[in-house]
C-alpha cells in the first residue's frame, strides 16, 4: 500500500526564483548532462531525510539559494518540510486544501527533542518507539529514520559500493539497519530476545539439543538397517550398463508385441470380414434351395394341367353321343379352350430358369466351401498370434521390467544408504561439537537469522528472473542468488564485483533496490513509498559501450515502467545513457535539464550555469 509520495521539491533563496521539480506517485525520470544539478534534487531530499547541516544540497555564498521545501501527499493529508541551508531545524506544517500552511511543528534534523525520524517514521505507520538491537551484544537503540532511509535512497556515490547497495553506509550501522528491516518486514523489535542465558538454562538448552540428536541418530540407524535389509541382490557388474541393455531389449521386445498385436487386429478384421461374407453366401444358398422347391413345385403343376387337359380330351373323341336324353334331338358340339401350348411354353421357361439357378447355386456352395477353408487357415494363425503375445512375448517384458526395477530399486536404496551415511556422520559431528563446546560460550545476536527462509528464497528468485527478463549478460549468466552472509547478491556462485568488475556494479545493484521494493510491497508490515536511485546505468556510458548493454538497459528501464503500482520511484540519469523507449505511453514524468540556455530548461537552479 502507498503511504506516501513526494509531490515537489523547492529550493529557495532571497531574490531568487524558486527552483522546483513536480514528481507524480509513479516512476519519475531525471535525465540532464552532467552537472545540471540532477544529483542536487536527491541530496535536497536526503537534507530533509535528517542528513547533517554540512550535507546542504548547495552552498548559499555560491549560489544565492538558502532553503530547501518538501511537500508530501500522504493518504490523507498533504504536509510541506523546510529546513535552511545552515539549520538542523526542520519546519513541518499541514497545508489545506486552499493551500494554507497550518499548524507548523518544529523538528530536529538530527538526534535530540522531537527527531525529524518520528515524521518520517509516522508517515509509515510506525507510531511507537521501538527499541531495536544495534550490535552482537544486544544493546538497544531507537528506531530511526536515517538507519532504514540508506536501503530507499541511493545516492551517486553508492549505487556502484561493492559491498551491500541495502547496508548504511556506516559499518556499526548494518546491525542496527537489519533489525530495523526486521521490523518493517514482520513487526516486531525482538524485544522478548534474551541478551544472556542463565547458566542452568543454557545446560537445559544443551542437552536437550544433545538428547535431540541422540534421538534423530537412533532413529537413522533404524531406517538405515530397514534400508539395508530390502536392498536386493546387487548386480555383478556395471547396473547401468545392465540397465540399459535391458531398456534397450524391452524396447524390442514391445515392439515386436505391437507388431504381432497389430497382425493380430488385421486378421480379426479380415476373419470378421470374411464371416460376414460366409452368412451373406449361406443366406443366398438357402434363398437358392428355396427357388429351387418353387420351380419344382411350378413344374409339377404345369405338368399335371397337360396331363389333365390330354386325358379329357381323349374321352371327349370316344364319346359320340350328341343327342340331347330327352327328346332325341341333336346337340350342338360344345367348344373347347386348350391351355397345353400356354402350360407348355411355361413349362419350357421354368426348366431353363432351374438349369440356371442350379448352376448358380453350384457356384455358391463352392464359393461357401472356399469361405470355410480360408476361415479355418485365418483362425488358428490369430490363435497362434495371441498365444505368442501372451505366452511368450508379454510374460518376457514383465520379466525385464521385474529385473530393471529391482535393479533401480537396487541404486534408489543404495543411495538413500549414502544419504543416511552422511546425515549419521554430520548428526555425530554435531553432536562432538555440541558435548565439547564450553559451557561458557556467549550468546550472540545474529539477525541475518531471524529472517525466515522465504525471504531468502523470494530474493533469490526474484534476482534470478529479473536479470534473465534484462538479458543480463546471456552467453555468462547462469544464476543468481541472494546470499545470507553477506546480505547481497551472489552471480555464478561469485561476489558482484569479482564476476564483473565495476562496470556492471550500479546496474546490479538497483536491481537488488528493486527486488527489496518488490518484496517490501508484497509482504512488509510497514512499506516505504518512495525509492530514488541515482544513476543505476553508471559505468554503462557510451565510452565503454559493450555487446548487450542496449537490452540490459532497456530491460532494467522497462522493469521501472511495468511496477509504478508499487509506488514512486525517482530515476537520476545521464541524458546519453537514457535508452530510447516510449516513456509516455507509460504515463513517465520526465523531468529533462539541457544544459542550453535557448532550449528547455538549463539546469534545477535558475540563473546558474557551468
């Protein structure tokens, strides 16, 4: 969440025109030549930080400048900050929403009554004076401002340091500044941190990490004989050379089962279709047999008629009498309709359609035959196939894959034996260490370990992915990871510095700045809103220009642009390493010095040239 940001910058002084810069809450770039008074802007802003009365932004005999003003947007309320050149006073008043400055409080820049830290802190979310650790020791100190500002603010001057870019620059600082981060990240000071421990909690402590080990050791020799006990019979040679021959044997082998299972689904195909074929013949057979009866049947009929018809013709021609039986007279002869030639001609039809359908149903059980012999080749081949497929070719792949996973179970238990060899030697390294240390020792306070794992781990993965997206040195770069005792970035398993000289320094270091933002904003309790950096492409200038520093720049660049949600950010950076991107279509507040008095703006102050 954003609790704040810098709205404008003034400086001031007696019959001089105020020099101001307007800032949005998103990404800022300031871009000029050099001494154009880009780095002033950034020191203006740490002299209302708390900086000392020498640290002025610009010398008032010089220049004629005095006075430096601040004015804060918080979430509700809108504040201006002014402090002179030659003051530790530093002057807070609200303004209203007519632009009226209100109730003015006075603040010490530096330690003392009313610290300008409890403003800066207040602005945070921070409303209780922590006491936080500052050495080995335990000793305490106040939270303060200027001890957590150094990891938001990096000026000219450390934006290429080659120890942590996060560290004040103060050495003694750096316990103080993790304690504070601590704070920021989880909320709490460590105050219920035991500074000393009695003598008989310390031997409470002891053994109970001895009885610990005691307890893990037993527990491993267990596993490790459970382990043991399983292991089968180790192979007499290489097991990977085995391995692979046998990988390399079951290969063929299944191939040949996709083979003979692929015959196999032919023939099935080629019995199916030769069965449906063999009912279809059968069908027609029978269909044959059939006609064959109705022929007949047609015939005999035919036959019968003839015959009939012949015989009553026969009795007509032996019956003379035409007379009529009751008076004597003549009859006339009755006429007579013959079928014989009709029947004839049928039959004569039907006889050759009987010749033919014999012949045709002749031909269909040979045909039928032929079916029935092809099918009784077909089904003992499938047969045959199957039985090659289930007992011979599948029982011996899954006696290879028995033998490969014995053998992988083999060199997974063997392993898992050398792991457990190791983890026993180290618990009893351990252990000797733990019964020999003097009972005496002294605690130490170590913060780096109060930071859980995930904060590593996210630094890590953040740093590894945002310069692989930068196209961070591509044919060098492997990984990147953010070391715990040193608090800073390692690149290839190298310090920064010693993997690329001082040239890429500043351009690794405000990536570090930006994956701290990121995981403040994600996860702290208490978030700063405003990060400034001050020429993170130093030592990438035109004069030392090499393969791939045009990507990485506009890689690092484009990061500032797509993460404006996670507050503001203030870029200083020379006008000839500013990469050429579309900074408007990102809604960047570009604030641009020349250095030319005929064209824009020459420099911060007014009337002051090289």
């Amino acid at each position: 969440m954003q609790n704040y940001y810098i709205e404008r910058v003034t400086i001031k002084g007696k019959d001089r025109e105020d020099a101001t810069v307007k800032f949005t809450n998103g990404l800022n770039i300031i871009s000029g030549p050099s001494n154009t008074g880009k780095t002033s802007i950034v020191t203006a802003i740490d002299f209302l930080y708390g900086a000392k009365k020498d640290a002025a932004p610009f010398s008032t005999d010089a220049t004629g400048y005095s006075e430096v003003e601040l004015i804060i947007q918080s979430t509700n309320d809108k504040y201006a900050l002014t402090r002179e050149f030659d003051s530790n006073s530093i002057i807070v008043s609200k303004i209203t929403s007519s632009g009226d400055y209100v109730d003015p409080e006075k603040y010490n820049a530096r330690a003392g009554k009313n610290p300008i830290s409890h403003f800066w802190l207040q602005l945070l979310g921070i409303n209780d004076d922590y006491q936080i650790i500052k050495n080995e020791d335990f000793k305490r100190q106040k939270l303060t401002w200027r001890t957590l500002a150094p990891s938001t603010l990096i000026p000219q001057d450390r934006v290429n340091t080659s120890s942590s870019v996060l560290f004040p620059g103060e050495t003694t600082q750096r316990t103080a500044f993790l304690s504070s981060l601590l704070l920021l990240l989880y909320g709490s000071d460590f105050s219920n941190s035991e500074e000393n421990e009695t003598k008989e909690h310390k031997k409470i402590r002891r053994n109970s990490v001895i009885n610990y080990i005691n307890s893990s050791l037993s527990e491993l020799y267990e596993n490790y004989e459970v382990a043991k006990s399983e292991l089968p019979e180790a192979p007499s040679d290489d097991f990977q050379q085995i391995v692979d021959g046998m990988f390399a044997e079951l290969e063929t082998i299944e191939k040949q089962i996709n083979d003979a299972l692929a015959s196999s689904k032919s023939l099935i195909k080629e019995i199916y279709q030769k069965e449906q074929y063999l009912h279809e013949t059968q069908l027609l057979l029978n269909r044959y047999k059939q006609l064959h009866y109705q022929y007949q049947s047609d015939i005999e009929r035919l036959a019968l008629i003839v015959d009939g018809e012949r015989l009553l013709n026969d009795h007509n021609e032996h019956d003379a009498s035409h007379s009529c039986p009751f008076c004597n007279g003549e009859l006339s002869k009755p006429v007579q309709t013959t079928y014989i030639d009709t029947a004839r001609s049928e039959l004569h039809s039907l006889l050759s359609q009987l010749s033919d359908l014999t012949e045709e149903s002749h031909d269909t059980e040979v045909e039928l035959q032929e079916l029935m012999e092809q099918l009784n080749d077909l089904k003992p081949r499938k047969r045959s196939l199957d039985a090659s497929i289930n007992d011979e070719l599948k029982p011996k792949a899954e006696t290879l894959k028995d033998r490969i996973n014995k053998i992988e179970t083999y060199r997974d238990i063997k392993q898992q034996l050398i792991s457990m060899e190791k983890m026993q030697k180290k618990l009893k390294s351990d252990l000797e260490k733990i019964e020999n240390e003097p009972e005496d020792e002294r605690i130490l306070y170590k913060p780096k370990e109060k930071f859980d794992a995930e904060f590593y781990k996210e630094m890590t993965e953040l740093l590894d992915s945002m310069l692989r997206n930068m196209h961070y040195k591509p044919n060098e770069f492997r990984n990147a990871f953010f070391a715990k005792d040193i608090f800073d970035i390692k690149i290839n398993g190298n310090l920064k510095w010693t993997e690329n000289g001082h040239g890429y320094t500043a351009f690794i270091n405000s990536v570090v700045v930006m994956a701290y933002r990121h995981l403040l904003y994600n996860h702290a309790k208490y978030t700063p809103s405003v990060f400034i950096i001050d020429s993170p492409l130093l030592g990438l200038d035109e004069r030392k220009k090499q393969d791939g520093d045009d990507s990485m720049k506009e890689g690092l660049f484009k990061y500032f642009m797509d993460h404006q949600n996670e507050g503001q950010l203030i870029i200083v950076e020379n006008t000839t390493n500013l990469p050429a991107l579309n900074y408007d279509d990102k809604q960047v507040n570009q604030i641009v010095f020349t250095e030319d008095k005929n064209n824009g703006r020459y420099g911060y102050l007014y009337d002051i040239y090289n």
